[in-house]
C-alpha cells in the first residue's frame, strides 16, 4: 500500500498562505485552529526561507505513542488520524508531536478545551465516508473521493506535495537534481541563479 506523506519544497514557497486558506475553507475548520500553517525562518534576512507545516502522518506518530487512550490510529495508507469520540482532551499528543500538528479547538480552563483537531490529510475519520457525522467532526474526505488534500492541490509554485512518499520523493529528486544542474550552468555562463524558467519546467 502507498505511504501517504507531504513535502514542502522551501525553494519554492513563497508564503502566500494559499494552503492554510484552502485547508480552513474546505473543512470549515473553528475560528483559532489552524490544521496547517506557514513557518518562516530568518525573516526579512538574506536567505530566508518558507514551509508549509501540518501533520507529517509519521511512521512511528509520537502523538499515538503518547495518547492515554488510543485514539490515534493509522490508516492502510498511512495517514494517521484520530477517534473524536474516544479523545479526552488531555493535550499529551500536542506535547509530543515535534511541528505541533494536535491543536485544542477552544480556550479556556484545562479540561473544558475540547477534543483535539488535526490534519487528517483530507481523510475524514472513522465514521462512514463523507456522512455528514464525519463532515462535521473532521471535515471533507478527499481521499475517499480519490483526490489529494486540497492544500497541495492549490498551492501556486507547487512547493507543497503530497501523496505516496515514493512519488513525491522520486519528484523532489528530480528537482534538485535539475536545480543543481541549472546552477552550474549559470555559474559558468553568467553568475545567475537557476530561475524560475528552471525551476518550474516540471509540475
């Protein structure tokens, strides 16, 4: 089975938040949570550099290892996702997780947040696909549909990918490859860095 993952291409993210809009809109996720966001390193320095972080659906999920009362599971292709109806609201797995992916939906005293949210790379969640019961706990299940998490969909210089680790490994390759490729021949020619010509001759 395929290994769902995401990649964010820093070469290429311009931080126009496009997939943290498109993420919110599509599941009509709650004022304060944030299921994906844009992490800038050195801003307004040279060199500065943009991801799009979400849940990483790791292998071996901390956030599972953690949780009091299992209710993260992993699904055949990988994604982790996690039970509403069994979460108490603890906040272990937001402490575990490494890119802060768990969220509580709501302020307020501890054990009145509510249960956590995260990215489900547009998976939904253990009810029935696309009832309305998983629409409301978990948002739109694009994967069932057969389409990929509209964040990477609607990324505009295709930095953020997703889909079979293989696949988007094997794409992220060819890019460095072809971007190292374009920066010698710039050195030799003029100086000038690889371009955006280059940079977007491949999807």
């Amino acid at each position: 089975m395929a290994r769902m993952k995401f990649l964010c291409d820093d070469e290429r993210c311009i931080e126009c938040n496009a997939c943290v809009t498109a993420c919110k809109n599509e599941h009509e996720i709650p004022w304060g949570v944030n299921r994906r966001r844009v992490v800038t390193i050195d801003d307004g320095q040279p060199g500065e550099k943009s991801i799009s972080v979400a849940c990483m659906h790791c292998s071996d999920a901390p956030c599972a290892a953690v949780c009091p009362v299992d209710c993260f599971y992993t699904t055949d292709d990988g994604i982790v996702l996690h039970d509403k109806n069994l979460c108490i609201g603890c906040g272990y797995c937001l402490y575990a997780c490494p890119f802060g992916a768990p969220q509580f939906p709501q302020d307020g005293l501890f054990g009145v947040r509510g249960k956590m949210d995260k990215c489900t790379f547009c998976a939904g969640g253990p009810e029935a696909d696309n009832s309305p019961e998983e629409f409301e706990k978990y948002g739109r299940n694009r994967i069932a549909e057969g389409k990929l998490p509209l964040c990477a969909e609607m990324c505009s210089t295709k930095a953020l990918l997703a889909g079979d680790g293989d696949i988007v490994a094997e794409l992220f390759r060819e890019r460095v490859i072809r971007r190292e490729g374009a920066n010698e021949g710039g050195r030799r020619q003029s100086g000038a860095p690889w371009g955006w010509n280059t940079a977007y001759r491949k999807s």
